[in-house]
C-alpha cells in the first residue's frame, strides 16, 4: 500500500558548539568506534553535533524561502523561549541505519 504522507526532507537544528560537550562526544565516539569498527560510518564529526527541533517537507524553492524567512521572523521569540533544562541521553539507534543519534530525555520547557 503506497503511502501518501509528504516526508520530512529538511529540519531545524541546533548546533552544539560548547567545548566540553564536543570533546565528551568525540571521545565516547572514539571508544565506540575502537569497540565496534563497523559504526564509524554512522558517526558525525564533533563540529556536526546537533540537537534536531523538528522536521519539515519542503517541496520546492518557494517553501524554502518562506521557511527561512518564517524562521529569521521569529528568531527574537524563539531566542526569548529557549528551555534552560537539562537534556539526557537516554540511549542510541540509527536514522534510516545510516546516522547514528541519540533518543533524548527532555523536560517539560524543551516543548
């Protein structure tokens, strides 16, 4: 049975940029990786860690460009909104088994 859902091409991110984190992740990737060679392909690089936000079907340049601009029109707001909680990794699958990421455990404000 042919699906007619639109699926998610595009997302929103944040990019994790603290120091200590990436140092954390990249030295957990490393032990992963000399345990179990075969995930080095799942991996990022620690300059490509990220939080996703959400996920969007973007069909052609016009969704683009209003998502952009949607996006650059509410960036006071979201900036004003951010959670200040803690997120928790909670344990690890694969996107499509080609990404590797993380399931995260999130408080209420990170809604």
């Amino acid at each position: 049975m042919a699906s007619n859902a639109v699926r998610a091409n595009y997302f929103y991110c944040v990019r994790l940029t603290n120091p200590a984190i990436r140092t954390a992740i990249q030295d957990a990737l490393e032990w992963m990786v000399d345990k179990e060679p075969q995930y080095k392909n799942f991996c990022y690089t620690p300059e490509m860690i990220h939080v996703t936000l959400c996920e969007v079907a973007l069909q052609n340049e016009e969704d683009i460009s209003r998502a952009a601009e949607a996006l650059k029109s509410s960036e006071s707001v979201l900036r004003q909104n951010l959670p200040s909680s803690a997120l928790t990794i909670k344990g690890i699958t694969t996107f499509n088994n080609i990404v590797m990421i993380a399931d995260v455990e999130y408080q209420e404000d990170f809604r």
